[in-house]
C-alpha cells in the first residue's frame, strides 16, 4: 500500500476532524487568550495535546493520501518524535500532569503501531529531501535576520546590553529550536501547509490562491500579536507565505517546519547579539 497516490476524495470525516483542529487551535484558543493571558501552563498543555491527538488521527485516516497534504515519511518521523519529547517537556515543567505525558507519549506509540501494522509503503527519504531541508534551514536563518534587525531598531522591546557569550547563544538556539519544533512549528506546518493545503486543494482551489489563504489563516491565527505592530503586520503574514512556499515548491512540511522553526528559534538570539554589538 503506497502513499503516493493522487485523490481527489475527501471524506466527510476527515473535514470535520480537520474543522475541529482548526476551531481549537484559532477560535478556541484566541477567545480563551482575550481573557486569561498568559494562559496558564496546564491549559497550554491539555490544547497542545487534543491539537497532536487529531493530528495523529488525521495522519491515521489518511494514510494512503498523505502526499496530498505535503506530508512524507520524514514529517511523520519528526511528528512521533516531537510527541514523545513533549511528553518529557510535560513531566519536567509540569511534573503533577504527568497524565498529559502519557497521554502524548500513548499518541506517538499508537501511531507508529498503527501505522506499521497496515505496513504501509512509505517512499524512501532521498537525497533531495535533505537538500531541501538545508534550504529550509538557510531560508529561516535569512528569514530570521530580514525580519528581526527592523523589529530590534524598532525598540518594538527593550533590551538590555547583552553579555551572554557564544557558547551559551549556540546552547540557546539549540533548546529554542526543539522547543519551538515541538509547541509551534510541528502544530502549525501540519495545520496550515499540510492539512489546510490538501483539503483547499480536494475542493478544486488552486495552489497560487492557496499560498494566500493558508498564509491569511495563519495571520488570524496568531491575532494577540495584534499589538506588536510590525510582528503583526509584517512577521507573521510574511513568514506565512514563505512557509507556505517552501512546502509547496519541496512537496514536503518537514521543510516548512525547519524554517519555522529556526525563525522562532533565532528571534531572541539576534536580539541579544544586536544587544552585544550595541
């Protein structure tokens, strides 16, 4: 059985799963945020677990379709990964919920058992893969830079000089990237690039316009940054169509994923460089 083909059938279940992912993820979350901000540790974990239990079952039910929705064997991979380490994450700053690690933890290990056991014919990663892995990386570290030196000059925040060293902003870049793999980037390429894009594309949209409309989604998607101004008005809508390209033009989220990932991840870390220098 081959994920490699083509379907124009969407199933009445898989939209409704899909409608469910994104009324938790916008609707839900952003009028639940109008009221509690921040939101408290233990909200954010119980909404990042339902988001990674219907993903999961979304990859589940369409498994013989997944290059539809840009999904590959690799964006699997790194979506059971990032459930296990979540599970960690759980049990490290949320150790009384430790509930909600097994529960993240029971995700990725039904998922793989699942998944092996209808032994699918997940096509080999190539070489390509890899290249455009490293052009993901390259773009969201160019992305980073463009979009974080005019916010600094900004003084969107202020910042305080910096005397951190290289070990430690090379340590910090590390963690941020994991961590922003695991609570965003991971959420978010599976929502807008993969699932949004395949079913536009079911209902006959073309890809130029769903460039646009997943880019406008994730826009709304993160409306509490509203009052940031240019991170608002600029980040964000500009990261969405740039994501959205790389997953389009790799045929793969794990792409998009990278670049988000390192854009997140770098933000703080050009912060407190251009502190350093100032």
């Amino acid at each position: 059985m081959s994920i490699l083909k083509r379907s124009d059938n969407l199933s009445k279940v898989t939209l409704w799963l899909f409608l469910g992912l994104l009324l938790v993820r916008i609707p839900i979350i952003k009028s639940i945020e109008y009221f509690i901000h921040p939101l408290p540790g233990w909200m954010i974990q119980i909404f990042e677990v339902a988001m990674y239990l219907l993903i999961g079952i979304l990859i589940f039910r369409e498994k013989d379709n997944l290059v539809d929705y840009f999904i590959d064997k690799l964006s699997v991979v790194i979506f059971i990964l990032s459930s296990t380490i979540l599970g960690f994450f759980v049990l490290f700053y949320e150790a009384p919920m430790y509930w909600i690690a097994l529960i993240f933890w029971g995700i990725a290990v039904s998922l793989i058992i699942l998944l092996r056991k209808r032994r699918l014919n997940f096509e080999k990663i190539k070489a390509d893969t890899y290249a455009w892995l490293f052009t993901g990386f390259t773009i969201g570290i160019f992305l980073s830079f463009f979009l974080a030196i005019p916010r600094y000059l900004a003084l969107e925040e202020q910042f305080q000089k910096s005397s951190h060293t290289i070990v430690y902003l090379f340590v910090l870049f590390l963690f941020s990237l994991v961590n922003q793999f695991v609570h965003a980037s991971v959420i978010e390429e599976f929502m807008f690039r993969g699932f949004l894009w395949g079913c536009l594309r079911k209902f006959g949209m073309a890809d130029k316009w769903i460039l646009f409309v997943q880019a406008g989604l994730f826009w709304v998607a993160h409306i509490n940054y509203i009052d940031r101004g240019y991170s608002f008005w600029v980040v964000v809508p500009l990261s969405g169509l740039v994501f959205g390209l790389l997953a389009w033009q790799s045929k793969s989220i794990a792409t998009s994923m990278i670049a988000h990932s390192v854009v997140n991840a770098m933000t703080y870390v050009i912060f407190d460089v251009l502190a350093y220098l100032n």
